[in-house]
C-alpha cells in the first residue's frame, strides 16, 4: 500500500481534492450536487477541457508548451461546419478538420524544432495568426449546421447513451487510456519522458529529440481540431471565438493535476481529476450563493494551493530518497 500510494501521489492527491470540494459543495448545496442534470451537465462540458489537457500534458512533460491551442480548437469547428454545409458529408467534413488540426501542429513545430523559436513565443504568433485567419475566413460570421443533428456522426460522437451518458464521456476515457498506454508502454512515451528529463542526454542516448517534439505538436494541432469538431457537434453551431474560453481551463487542470510547470514529470490521471475540480468549481461557486466573478480568484486560489502541495510533496519524495541512500551508504 505504502509502494503504491509513493507511486502514484500526485494523482491520489488531486483525486483526494476533487472529493473533498464534492463533498463541500454538496454539503452547501445539495439541491444541486445531489440532482442528477448537473451531472449531466458535466459530463457534456468537462470532456472537452480533459481532452485539451491530455494533449498538453504530454508537451508540458517533453518541456514544451502551446498557447495557440483554442485558436486551433475554432478554425477545426469551423473547418468541420463549414464543410459539412457545403457537402453534407461527415466523412470528409470530420477528415478536413483533424487534417487542419494537424497542419497547425507541423507548423507550430516546424517553428520550435527547425527554427529554434521558443515555443512560448512560437505559439503565441500562431494563435493570433490562426484566430485571424479563421475570422478572416468566415468573414467574422457564426454558422449553424442544425442538420447535423440527423447526421450519424452526431449520435457516435455526442449522443446521448441510455438517454443519459453523452458520448463525449467515453471519448475521452479512450482517449486518456491511449495516451497513457503510449506514455508508460510505449517507447514513443520513454522518449517524451527522456526529453522532458534531460533533452541533451536523450539526444546522446538516441532518442529522436526533434522528431519526437514535433509529433507532440501534431498531436495537440490534431486534438484540438477534435474537440472544435465536439463543441460543434454538440451545440449544432460554430461561432469565431469557439475556443477562447478554454485556455485558463486547460492550464489549471494540467498543474492542478501534478504536471511540473518544468518539464519531466506528468501524470494523464492526474490530469483528468484536474480537469474534474475545475469543471465543477464554477458550478459549486454559483450554487454556493457566491457571485460569477468570485470564479478566476477561486480558480486561482486552487491553482496555486495545489501546485504548492505537490512541489511539498515532490520535496519529501526527494529527500526520503536522499535519506535511503545516505543509509545504504
């Protein structure tokens, strides 16, 4: 028990959060935690900052980062939408999408590992340039596609299961089991871990650095354009500024989840309880009788809360490791 809590600290930590904030919104308002459409309601939101922060994770632990991630998240909606519309086929509609969701990705990596840009400030021109052309596109216009609604791919994607499980849900655990398949068996993953560790001594060992970096962005492009394609499937529309709400969401839930804000040390669990606390925080607030603009302070306040209890708990972690080996020796 003492080996497997070691092991997996940081996600029984967050895992321990989430509960703790369950049980004080439910205690202050039960009307809502104890009724089953909030839950609903969860469950058709939250999948969509998870996924967002699944992709970012595996960057963040490789030491990269993309701010340009919502602005990928809109032009894939809009890709889709607009598609869609003209052909009325889901097929090529969802397939024009991911690949616009991927083409963001090579060019965001083409820009940090050929052009040595770093990927803050790499990212941060695409997601200006990205939101720009998609508005350009679509001539600043939301579009509605309610026919989508008929369509096979809504129900496969956002149905609705026994009537009360949206789809979503399901997507998303495959989705995390995947990547964390990929992260812990996979040699792709001992690559990510290797470069988030020492990216000098993983390129000496082998490891393919700039490859491996590059396939990251590809990924968080081609993940981002999926849930552009959610988000429209389930609201039957798209609007210009579709993924602008998601940044915030997704970096809490990544250190919120354990992730260090260094590099080399992440944990998809993790990730998918953080993005858990921050799916229901705004909703506790509410119901808690507080005002909507409590929200970020209180987001920020758990953000921080919890980014200094796992960097205590890496400490401890670190100097019982000192400790054994000073007694070994």
């Amino acid at each position: 028990m003492n080996t497997f809590m070691l092991r997996h600290r940081v996600p029984v930590l967050t895992a321990f959060i989430l509960v703790v904030l369950w049980g004080v919104f439910t205690v202050s308002s039960p009307e809502t935690f104890l009724h089953g459409r909030i839950y609903i309601s969860f469950m058709s939101t939250i999948p969509f900052t998870a996924m967002l922060a699944f992709a970012l994770t595996l960057l963040i632990i490789a030491r990269e980062i993309d701010m340009s991630f919502p602005a990928v998240v809109a032009l894939g909606g809009f890709v889709f939408s607009q598609i869609f519309q003209l052909t009325q086929s889901p097929i090529l509609a969802f397939g024009s999408a991911i690949a616009a969701g991927i083409a963001c990705g090579i060019l965001n990596g083409v820009l940090v590992v050929y052009f040595r840009i770093p990927s803050i400030i790499a990212t941060i021109g695409t997601q200006f340039f990205l939101g720009g052309l998609t508005t350009v596109l679509a001539d600043g216009l939301a579009l509605s596609i309610p026919q989508v609604r008929d369509s096979w791919i809504h129900s496969l994607m956002v149905g609705r299961i026994a009537e009360f499980i949206p789809a979503q849900v399901l997507w998303a655990l495959s989705m995390v089991f995947l990547l964390w398949l990929i992260l812990s068996r996979h040699v792709f993953g001992d690559n990510v871990n290797f470069i988030g560790d020492n990216p000098k001594a993983a390129r000496v060992m082998g490891v393919p650095v700039e490859r491996t970096r590059l396939m990251l962005f590809m990924l968080m492009g081609a993940i981002s354009a999926l849930v552009g394609v959610f988000v429209s499937l389930e609201m039957s529309s798209w609007w210009p500024n579709q993924g602008q709400g998601y940044m915030l969401l997704v970096f809490a839930s990544v250190f919120i989840g354990g992730t260090s804000v260094l590099g080399g040390r992440g944990t998809l669990i993790g990730t998918l309880f953080g993005a858990c606390i921050i799916g229901i925080l705004e909703a506790g607030i509410i119901s808690a009788g507080l005002a909507g603009f409590w929200t970020r302070l209180i987001y920020g306040v758990t953000i921080l809360v919890s980014l200094m209890v796992h960097s205590m708990m890496l400490k401890q972690h670190m100097g019982s490791w000192r400790r054994l080996l000073f007694n070994k020796g």
